[in-house]
C-alpha cells in the first residue's frame, strides 16, 4: 500500500500515488459497480473501495484509519466515503447516464447467497444430530465438530449482521 491523493470532480476521478508519481485518472461513465469491504487487521481499521469497470477490469483502493463501524465516520461531511457517494449519486441522477447507473453492491454476506451459506452449517450440524440419534452414536464422541459447527455459524452471522449495517448505512448516502 502507498500513500495517495484522490481528487473528485463531475467528470470522474484521479488518483495520484506519491511515492512512485503514477496518476490514474477515472471517468465516471467507466464504473460499473463498487463496494465497500471495511476491515480491521493489525495495520488498523479501514476499508477496501473494490471498483469494476464496464470493460472488466477491477481496481481495488485500500484506505486505512477510517471505522466504518462508527456511524459519524460514514456522515461525515469531509470524509473520502461521503464524498464519494455524494459525486457517484450526483452522476446516477443526471438523465443522460440512466442506461449507465452506478451500483453499489452488497458484500457476500449481505447477499442472499450469504444468506444460505449462513444456514449451511446448522443444517450440517441436524444432519449429524440426526445421524447420531438414528446410530446411537453418544455425541461426546464428536465434539470438534459440534463445535466447529457453532463457531462458524456465529462467525458467518456476526459478519453476516456487520455486512448489512454497513451496506444500508452507505445505501442512505445514494
């Protein structure tokens, strides 16, 4: 990761790297689509801003020292992610761009799809309950598995609920 500037206008926006003098400039009417993927890991907390052009390509733009998990951080008037929004939703409504809307996407577990692997694990954790009961299988002989079952069960619903604050949150902002 590398420091950077990022400048915002009507038109789209550009993205000077400082240490290595690499300017990438972006049109708005080349987004596709974006997400927000917030992170917490030793470096701190942050968020990944994950964009995909119409062409296929895929940008991702690390920024770090911004809590997604704090709500005044995402109101916040000055912030990179207000502003974002604010010019994304600004080029969404001007009629001429209709056919070419910006979406923001959910992150995966904020998807139906999250959904269903989120249930996955309970119905694995029937399955063998039910598995046992039928065999007079004594269940003390399988704890990891129990408990692996209800750790990730937990990890997927805690990230789960994480993921939908969040993406309803920033969808306020469109």
């Amino acid at each position: 990761m590398e420091k950077a500037l990022l400048f915002f206008d009507d038109q789209g926006f550009k993205l000077e790297e400082l240490e290595n003098d690499q300017t990438i400039s972006l049109n708005w009417n080349e987004l596709e689509s974006f997400r927000i993927q917030p992170f917490k890991n030793i470096s701190g907390k942050g968020f990944i801003l994950k964009l995909k052009f119409r062409d296929g390509r895929k940008y991702s733009l690390p920024v770090i020292g911004v809590n997604l998990w704090e709500e005044s951080t995402i109101d916040d008037n000055a912030g990179l992610l207000f502003t974002f929004f604010k010019q994304v939703k600004a080029y969404n409504e001007q009629p001429i761009f209709k056919d070419k809307e910006i979406l923001f996407l959910p992150n995966f577990f904020a998807t139906n799809l999250g959904q269903y692997l989120l249930v996955l694990p309970v119905i694995l954790l029937i399955i063998d309950l039910e598995y046992r009961s039928l065999h007079h299988i004594p269940l003390k002989r399988n704890y990891p598995f129990l408990f692996m079952t209800v750790v990730l069960a937990v990890g997927f619903w805690d990230q789960r609920k994480k993921d939908r604050q969040i993406y309803q949150t920033l969808s306020n902002l469109l």
